[in-house]
C-alpha cells in the first residue's frame, strides 16, 4: 500500500513538475480522444502493473486500474464520463490518463520494474 502511495505520488509530482499552468488549462479545456488498439494495449500493461487490472478499484487517494488521483480525475475532466475513475470504463480511463500525459510518452514499464514509479 505504502509503496503504491509512493508511486503515486511520483507520479503526481511528473506531471506536476512537466506541465505549466497555461499548459494545465490547456489541457484541461481540451476534447477527449478514444484510445487506439495500440494505446489501450500499452496502458492495459500500465494498468496490469500498478493495481493487476483492477479497473474498478476504488482507494482513498486513487482509483481505477491506473491509479489516477481523483484531484487529477477531476482536474483533467475525468468527470466528464463517471465522479471517479473506479467507475468509468477502461477506455475512459486510458482517455483521461493521455490527457494528463499529454506531451509525454506512456510511462515505461519493462518487464520486473511494476509498482517501483514510473
């Protein structure tokens, strides 16, 4: 648990630090895009890496299979489809997680690294 809350956190201070506050807003007021086969293909890893697919997964701080704080699951429109991401489809959440990476490319998961931040 407390090694998930410190990817999280990671992940959160990523964006945070990559992103500026036009930037931010412009993200934030962009149009969502449905995923590619390939892009939920490399995000399904992301997700089987961080909660094992649990796209319905529900914490205090995190939810869906992503684990997408539910400040960014707000902030980045994800209550365009559901209130949190444990309950939006996968597609959707896959949707919001390119939105808050926009810019960057998918975080990198090789094989034996799962759960150690990205």
């Amino acid at each position: 648990m407390l090694q998930r809350f410190l990817t999280a956190l990671c992940i959160a201070l990523l964006v945070l630090t990559s992103t500026t506050v036009a930037g931010a807003a412009k993200l934030h007021h962009s149009g969502f895009v449905h995923p590619t086969k390939l892009q939920m293909k490399e995000w399904t890893w992301v997700g089987w890496c961080e909660t094992h697919d649990a796209w319905t997964s529900n914490g205090w701080l995190y939810s869906g299979a992503l684990g997408i704080t539910r400040a960014n699951w707000i902030f980045y429109g994800g209550r365009t489809f559901a209130p949190t991401a444990s309950l939006a489809k996968p597609w959707q959440q896959v949707s919001v997680a390119l939105r808050i990476n926009r810019g960057h490319p998918i975080p990198d998961q090789p094989i034996g690294t799962c759960g150690k931040g990205w």
